[in-house]
C-alpha cells in the first residue's frame, strides 16, 4: 500500500515540476519583454535579464516621439467595436444555423467553411477598392466591417448551439416570446462561456491586426498599436528599450482580458467539441 501511494505522490511531483518547467518556458519570452522595457537598448543587446533604471526614460521618449496614446486608444476603439458587432452577428448566425437546420443551411454552412481556405490577400485588393468607393478609409467601420462575419466564429456558436435546450425555446414560442426575444433572454445568458471565448479570441485577432488597418488608415492619427510598432523598427537604428515598452503597453489589453476570462475561455472551448 505504501508503495503504491510513494508511486502516486512520485508521479504527482515529477507532473508539476514538468508543468511548472513549461509554464517557465512559455512565460519567458513576457518575462524578457517586461525586464527588457528598463533598461537600455545597449544592455538588451548585450544580453541583460536583469531590471534596469531605465525605464522612466524610455518612457518620455516613447511618449514625445511617437503617439503611443492615440494609437493605443485607436485599437481600443476598433477591436472594442469590432468585438462586440461581431458577437452579435456570428452568435445570431450561429443561433440561426442550429435552431433552424434544414438541407439548404447545411450547405451554407459548408460554402462558409470553404471560405476560411481563401487567403486574405487575394481579396485585399478588391475589398480596398470597395472601401474607397463607400468613402470607408480612415474610419473605425473601414476596419471592423471585413472581419464582423468571420466563418469561424459562426461555426464556433453553431457548435457551442448544439448542446442548448430545445425544449426552453419551444417553451418560449408557447408562451409568446418572438425569436429575437428567445436569443436576447434566453440564448445569450445560457451561452455565457461561449460569447466570453468567442470576446477573446475576436478581441486579440482584431487588436493585433496589422494588415489591414495599415491599408485602410492613410492617415498618421489614424492609425494603430501594430502599425506604429512596426515605425519605431523603420529607423536606421531601432531602440529595443523604447520597442520593449511599447510592446509590453501594447500585451497588457490581451494579457488581462484573457486572465479575466479564463475560466469562461474554457469552458467555452471545451463547449465547442461536445
């Protein structure tokens, strides 16, 4: 019996010191970013892992060189904006595809998947284009309008929509609700998990863009986080510290929504292959 408790405890210990050795692997690259931002583009280069004094400096400069505060608060807007009209329209999609099966909706839903093998660039030209006939460039819906119906978040809601009850919505068409009344009351509060997982993964897609905010916005106030990371590489020199930080500023958005949602990000993954 002791045995095969030593075994049981021995096994437990060698599983944690391989989960904590890979969670100190996966946070390294955070780790270096955060120590990086305060300290000197020389020392960076030279290879320092250690907290430096540098950090007050690097951040005046980052501030009166570049517009760190416009940019940030752009991609707050667009990915904030573009988050929440995505939720919307994939999750109705989604709601619709599930409660509403039929034969001619099956089929959609697999020209909807075969569009995901379509790569961006081949439709950036005439998107571009349309968005300049619409007068659409330089604005938040220039940006958030391609990505509102995206395949995989309505695929996403359509598999989280399998386990929801059809019984509460037949109920609910008893006793008089409309069907956009089912999916406001009804729909969204029991699907909770999965609206939070979908948040996630559409909020860092959207905050991250690079692309096409780089073709849409013409204009410098115009533009975002990415876009203006990849101005402070431009120069003939490139200073690590001034990048680490806005780097760093730029993680935190992600960093905490995921931590704030992490429970609701699983459960809402695992709901999605049940």
């Amino acid at each position: 019996m002791n045995k095969g408790m030593n075994k049981v405890r021995l096994s437990l210990v060698c599983m944690y010191c391989f989960l904590v050795l890979i969670a100190l692997v996966s946070a390294f690259p955070f780790i270096w970013m955060v120590l990086a931002a305060t300290n000197k583009s020389v020392d960076i280069v030279r290879g320092r892992f250690f907290f430096g004094l540098n950090l007050l400096e690097n951040w005046n400069t980052l501030l009166s060189g570049y517009p760190m505060a416009v940019s940030f608060l752009n991609s707050l807007r667009n990915a904030a904006a573009g988050t929440i009209l995505s939720l919307f329209v994939c999750s109705l999609a989604g709601y619709g595809f599930q409660v509403y099966r039929d034969k001619a909706k099956d089929r959609l839903m697999a020209v909807l998947l075969l569009s995901m093998m379509v790569p961006f660039a081949s439709v950036m030209i005439p998107l571009f284009r349309m968005f300049s006939q619409a007068k659409l460039l330089n604005t938040t819906m220039g940006i958030i309008l391609p990505s509102v119906a995206t395949a995989f978040l309505i695929f996403f809601f359509r598999q989280n929509s399998a386990g929801f009850p059809m019984e509460i919505v037949q109920a609910a068409r008893v006793d008089g609700l409309s069907e956009f009344g089912i999916y406001l009351r009804i729909y969204v509060p029991v699907m909770a998990a999965t609206f939070a997982a979908a948040a996630i993964i559409q909020f860092m897609g959207a905050w991250n863009n690079y692309l096409w905010p780089l073709i849409v916005l013409l204009k410098k106030e115009a533009q975002t986080l990415p876009i203006m990371l990849v101005s402070i590489t431009s120069g003939y020199t490139t200073d690590y510290g001034i990048l680490m930080l806005a780097v760093t500023i730029s993680t935190l958005p992600t960093v905490i929504l995921f931590f704030t949602q992490q429970r609701h990000f699983v459960s809402g993954i695992l709901g999605s292959v049940k």
